[in-house]
C-alpha cells in the first residue's frame, strides 16, 4: 500500500452495519451525473453517481436511481431520458437538483427530439432510451441503449467519502 498504509481492521456484515457498508463503498471514488427526462410538470433533473458502462455493443449504460425519492417514479417511468456527467465548475447545481432545489428554473438548457431535457455545458451526454430495468434491492438498475453521445475537454466533478471536488490528473 502507498507510503506503508495499512487497511484498519474494521470488518462487518452489511446487514449488521449499514453505515459501515455505506463508509466502505464511498471510498470508490465517482463521477457525478445528471440524469434528465421530460415529466408532465416539466423538465426533471436527479443527480446520480451510480452511473457505469455495460456494453459497447450493443451500447448499454446503467444508473440506479433510489426507491426512496420523490422523482424516483419519473425516471423508472421515462422511455427517453439522457445521462450528463458534470464538470467541476458544476459544482454550484448539486443544491440546485436536491431535494427542494430550483430543479431547471432559470437553467438554460436545450429539449431534445424526444422532449429530454439537454444541458450543453456537461462534459459527456449520452441519449438514452430505457433498454432494461431490473429490481436492485432500495434502488432500481435502469440499462439505457445510447442513441447518440457527445463529449469535451474539461475536468469532472467527483464524489469520494461523502465530498464532492476535482480530479487533478495524473501521477
């Protein structure tokens, strides 16, 4: 391990210990994504880093959004939605598409041919139309088949041990 760290001896049963299970998998770090689709009430954002690839081909991406949440039933219902990862700079949203947040209000953004939501300013997108979605215990597993995806240069923001920041690149 680096510089002669070593791993503490803490070890449990997901079961028994939640909050340890919950410690252990933030030290993975992630990136943070917007996932965008179109409700009757307008455009809806949740911020998700349960984001991964599956497949190149066919090309599959999976996100897991929580059971618990109030947009959950939006976005296991959304045929088209599109995923963003955030750049740093998006920091200042994370407020903005939390619980009680301004969501899209005086957020410019663009609408897709299927009415999704688009943000230009992310550093990835990938259209989605919902391939598969299978039962993940308190979250649910949507696959996505990408449609189209685009890209730019920028730096992401990243989530590790329950705080957001920058990748700053390289050994």
């Amino acid at each position: 391990m680096a510089d002669g760290a070593m791993m503490t001896d803490v070890q449990f049963t997901p079961e028994g210990n939640p909050r340890a299970f919950r410690d252990a998998l933030g030290r993975f770090a992630t990136g943070v994504t917007l996932v965008t689709c179109a409700t009757p009430g307008g455009p809806m954002g949740f911020l998700a880093n349960s984001f991964a690839a599956v497949s190149l081909d066919p090309p599959l991406v999976l996100w897991s959004p929580a059971k618990s949440s109030s947009r959950f039933a939006h976005f296991a219902e959304a045929r088209h939605y599109a995923i963003h990862v955030l750049e740093a700079a998006h920091a200042d949203w994370l407020p903005r598409f939390a619980r009680g947040g301004a969501g899209f209000d005086g957020l410019p953004h663009a609408v897709g041919a299927e009415g999704v939501p688009l943000i230009d300013s992310a550093l990835a997108r990938f259209d989605c139309v919902q391939h598969a979605a299978h039962d993940g215990g308190d979250h649910l597993i949507i696959v996505g088949r990408v449609l189209s995806a685009a890209y730019r240069d920028g730096a992401p923001l990243v989530f590790s041990q329950g705080a957001y920041g920058r990748f700053s690149g390289g050994l």
